[in-house]
C-alpha cells in the first residue's frame, strides 16, 4: 500500500519539480555570487513551488472524494503527500547551483536518521504501516527544514517577495524542462501500460525485473549529472571552449565506466538475473542483453542535453527532441508490443533513446558545435 501511495504522489512531486531541477539549479550557478539575484530566484522558486503545491494537494482531493478506491486509503495518501511537501521545501536546487553537496548530505542523512530510530521502536508488525508512512514521508520535510535553516543562518539570501515579472520569469525558465519530464514519465508508463494489455503476467514480470536493473545502472547518471551540471553552466557561461573542454574530461572518465558497465550487463546477463532473482530466467536474460547500453546511451544524451543544450539556452530544442522521442516511442508501441510483446518493448526503449542521442547531437551541431570534437565550429 505504501508502495502505492508513493508512486501516485510521484506524479505531483514531477508537478512541484516543475523543472526547477535544472532551470533554477543553473541560473543560481550563474548568478552565485549576486545576492540580490539569489534572493529573487529563491524566492519566486519556492513561492511557485509551495502553490503547485497546493494545487497538487487540491487534486489529491478531489480523487479521494470522487473514487472509492482512493477514499479507502485516504489516510495513507496524505500521509504519504509528506513526501511532496519534503520535495518542495528541500532546496536541493539551490544546494546544487551553489555547490554545497556537503549540506545536501548532511541534511539528507540528519533527516533520516531522525526518523529512521522511531521505526525500529514503534513499528511492530503490518498493521502498523501509517506509522511507518508517517515516519518514512517526514525526513525530507526534516532534512528540507535543516537546510533552509543552514542557508539563512549563513546569511546566503534576504527574504523579498516576488512579484509578479519574477514569478512569470522563473516559471518561463522551468517551462520546457516540465513539459520534457512530463513527456517521459507518461511515455514509459504508457508503454507499460500497452505491455500489460498484450502480454502475459509472466513476461511482463520478466520485463519488469530486466527494466528494474537497467533503471538501477541509469541511476547512477543523476549523482554525476547533478555534480557537473552547475559548474559546467557557470563554465558555459563564460565561455563555450571552457564548458566543452570540461565535458569531454567528463565523458574520458565516466563515459569509459559507463561504457564498461554497459559490457558488464550485455556479456553478463545470465549471472546477473540469476543472482538477483535466484534462478536462471532467459527471457529476462536476452532483454537485459537488448537494454544492455541503454545506460551508456542515456549517459551521452545526458551530455549533449543536459549539460550542452540547456546550457546553451536550448530549452526548447531540448523540449522537442524529447516530445518526437515520446511520439515515436508510442507509435511503435502500439504497432509492434501486440506482435512482439517485451522483446518489442525493450528495443523500443533502446531504440528511443538512440533516436534522442543522434537528434541531440543534431541540435548540438546547429548550434555550431562539434558532437565528435566537442569544438566550437563558431562562436557568436
């Protein structure tokens, strides 16, 4: 149930994220070392943030009240909206634009140590699930808390309210960025979805257990991404030679591990599905093999998107590559998963992100830049 309730509460963290993620993550880099600056994008980051909000909440609302299925579990969504309100007040963003990763592990391992020693004291057995919801959904809101406190404590920003050019401003910044999330999280879950009408529990359970694995290497892509991606938008900033110099010693080093990982789980399928699920299972076998560089190729998309295009104000570049991406994805679904099932479903996730890889690299060269030297062909 708690499972549940998370992933529907995932989608009203995407709404409250509004791609603040990156879009205020990379105008708080630029602009780190202007205080009024700061204070303006904090302000109108956090005002916008706390109304999605409650507009999520609104939502919640009104599913519990018109479908009995949520009403039932009425008070483990609440609770479990914690969650959604933790997102919201952890300034993660802000951490990341100023490089203070050090306060961001700090106030993520403060607050779930805080609430992880209740658990062990007041949880006893199933029954006690809300509890454990309630326990589990607070230490954002705690960790959130502790590092508001630390960033006004430092004296880092004032307090001002925004107005309304400010508001429109941030929510202009963050708006291609929402729309590419939203885009990706309704294009998986609606393959998914097509997967689940055709084909049999059995092979979606494969599938299922081989995707799981995939998305666990993809993981490991957001630490690194959220590492660089400040510094390479203040190095972008100054100068396009400098942000391109920096990313090609990024992907020297962390694309060769990618690239090895991805050999990792192409040449060792068998052994791994064997030691996670217990027992040699072939279908899921040959589809970890067909995703097997789906991480190598989400890690270059995230180069050539995330760290060149968006710091070099492509947003909306950004934003259309991801929609055709999305189209594409569903149009082959619908066609190929009734024939072929988790076979189809897993080249179609390939295939999909090799499409956003060579039509980023695409953009990237429109915009008078190298994909292969990371070199400026010329610079306006």
């Amino acid at each position: 149930m708690i499972a549940f309730a998370t992933a529907f509460n995932y989608f009203f963290i995407v709404i409250t994220n509004y791609g603040f993620h990156l879009s205020a993550t990379h105008d708080v880099s630029i602009n780190r070392n202007n205080r009024q600056k700061l204070s303006e994008i904090f302000s109108s980051v956090m005002l916008i943030k706390i109304l999605f909000m409650i507009f999520s909440l609104i939502i919640l609302f009104t599913f519990v009240f018109t479908i009995p299925k949520f009403s039932k579990d009425f008070d483990l969504l609440l609770v479990m909206f914690l969650t959604v309100a933790g997102n919201v007040f952890f300034p993660r963003w802000y951490l990341l634009g100023t490089e203070q990763v050090n306060v961001i592990t700090l106030t993520s391992i403060s607050g779930k140590l805080i609430t992880i020693i209740p658990i062990f004291f007041y949880v006893k057995n199933t029954t006690d699930y809300l509890l454990a919801a309630v326990f589990l959904a607070s230490s954002e809101i705690i960790s959130g808390i502790l590092a508001l406190f630390l960033i006004l404590y430092k004296n880092q920003i004032k307090s001002i309210i925004p107005g309304f050019l400010l508001l429109k401003n941030a929510l202009k910044e963050g708006f291609h960025i929402f729309i590419s999330q939203v885009a990706v999280t309704g294009v998986t879950g609606t393959n998914l979805f097509i997967l689940g009408i055709f084909s049999e529990p059995k092979t979606i359970g494969c599938f299922a257990l081989a995707e799981k694995i995939i998305k666990s290497a993809i993981g490991l892509i957001a630490p690194i991404s959220d590492a660089i991606y400040p510094g390479a938008g203040l190095l972008f900033n100054k100068s396009r030679t400098d942000g391109l110099y920096f990313l090609k010693k990024v992907i020297k080093i962390s694309g060769s591990i990618f690239f090895c990982g991805s050999c990792c789980l192409f040449f060792g399928a068998e052994l791994i599905v064997f030691l996670i699920a217990g027992k040699s299972i072939y279908q899921t076998a040959l589809l970890l093999k067909i995703m097997a560089f789906i991480p190598l190729t989400v890690f270059m998309d995230n180069i050539y998107g995330t760290q060149i295009l968006l710091n070099i104000y492509k947003k909306k570049e950004f934003m259309n590559i991801i929609i055709i991406s999305g189209i594409f994805s569903v149009i082959c679904a619908l066609v190929f998963i009734p024939f072929f099932h988790a076979y189809a479903c897993a080249c179609i996730f390939l295939i999909s992100e090799l499409l956003i890889l060579l039509l980023m690299m695409f953009e990237v060269y429109r915009s008078k830049i190298s994909p292969f030297t990371f070199r400026v062909i010329s610079e306006n």
